[in-house]
C-alpha cells in the first residue's frame, strides 16, 4: 500500500476533491478531522489545552471556541507552536493507526488530505504522490470570506500567512486546477485516480514488508531451535 497526499491552500476545495476519492472507494484520512476529534470534551489534549490556554477559549458547552483560538494563535507564533505540540502527537497517532487498520485491509493505497503538508513538512517523507489542488486567487478570496464569514482584509492575511500555490503547485506531483465548475474538478481528479490505479507501487512495498516479514519468522524459528539444543545438550 502507498500513500498519496492531497493538499494545497485554504479555501481552495481540498476536500472537494478528497469526497471523488471516497465516492470511488479509496479510503481517505482527514487530518483536520482527526485534529477536532483529539480535542473533543474530556479528551486527553483537551485537558492540556484547557490548562495551557485557560477557560476562556472555551465555549458554555466545554468545547474549543475555536474562532477565538484561532485568532490567537494565528497572531501569536509561540502560542501556535504550543498548540501544535500539545495536539500533534495525538493527531498523528491517529493517522499511523488509520493508515495500519487500511493496510491490513489490503488497499492498494490512501489518500491522506493534510491542509498544511509542506508547512509542517511532518508527512512528506512517508508519501508517493502529492496532489495540490489549487484555484485562482480571487476565488480563493471570495470562498475563504463565504465559508468563514471573514472581512476582505482578514482572508487575504490567512491567506499569505500559508504558502503560496505556485510553490505548493512546484512540489507536486498532480495539481488539479479547481477554478471552474464541479464537472471540471471531477474530471481532472478522475484523470488522476485512473493514473494512481496503474500503479505497480504497492506490490513493490508489499513485497518488501512481506521479506522482512520472512526474515524475522525464520530469525525467530532459528532462535528457537537452537534454544531447544542448547537446554537439551545441559540436561
């Protein structure tokens, strides 16, 4: 099984494409999924967080005021490099379990949709292929300020503070342009799914796993065995 990534910048429909994935029955790992469900109420990094960041981030249901929290980390470097140690490991560990539970389902691969790939650079190592999905700018203002109710001049801030879509779109392997209309998106990311379905990759790998495999079963039975004489010639 390999890994294929999909990323790109805020508001410009990542999970669009990630849902043609699932409609075609390719599993896909959300990583901000994961990271809303790690800090659920009475979760292990929701405690953290409520003791590192204080009561007052929190909503009267005990859930993250994530709007506010936001704002403070996105203006506060230190502040965002705490959160991220406080949930990142758990995050991540839900993204390792994820990606072993479909290996030994026997896919061919996953797609893992992870918002901020080359930001944390956390993943890359670990991917075959990376998808970029990218738009034009100006609609990628004007979604951003639709989904987030955010001012011109807020959006545009979030917006460069990530890095930019020419840089992203120059580290991929596929980029699927999401300017026009569903159709079109659909029809690229088709194009793609059929090229990452030739692929012979995932033999390769499994191979390799199922050598080591061999190897440390015969080391093991070899151990075993000459345990067995070893107590046998001392009696």
């Amino acid at each position: 099984m390999f890994l294929v990534g999909i990323t790109g910048g805020i508001a410009t429909g990542k999970s669009s494409v990630a849902n043609i994935f699932r409609e075609n029955g390719i599993p896909v790992i959300d990583a901000d999924a994961i990271a809303r469900r790690v800090v659920e109420p009475g979760k292990p990094a929701w405690h953290k967080l409520k003791k590192e960041f204080g009561s007052e981030f929190f909503l009267d249901d005990q859930r993250i005021n994530r709007v506010k929290l936001s704002d403070l980390i996105f203006n506060d470097i230190e502040k965002r490099k705490k959160l991220n140690a406080i949930t990142h490991p758990f995050i991540y560990r839900e993204i390792y379990w994820q990606t072993f539970k479909y290996f030994l389902q026997g896919h061919a691969f996953i797609v893992m949709e992870l918002p901020l790939l080359f930001e944390s650079g956390h993943m890359l190592s670990y991917l075959h292929k990376i998808i970029v999905v990218t738009c034009e700018e100006d609609i990628q203002l004007l979604r951003l300020m639709e989904r987030e109710g955010f001012t011109e001049a807020k959006a545009k801030l979030r917006i460069i503070a990530q890095m930019s879509l020419d840089k992203k779109c120059e580290m991929a392997n596929f980029v699927i342009e999401n300017s026009g209309g569903e159709d079109d998106t659909r029809e690229q990311t088709i194009k793609v799914l059929n090229v990452l379905k030739r692929s012979k990759y995932h033999w390769r790998l499994r191979l390799i796993v199922g050598f080591c495999c061999t190897v440390l079963l015969a080391g093991a039975y070899w151990l075993k065995s000459r345990t067995n004489k070893i107590l046998k010639a001392s009696i």
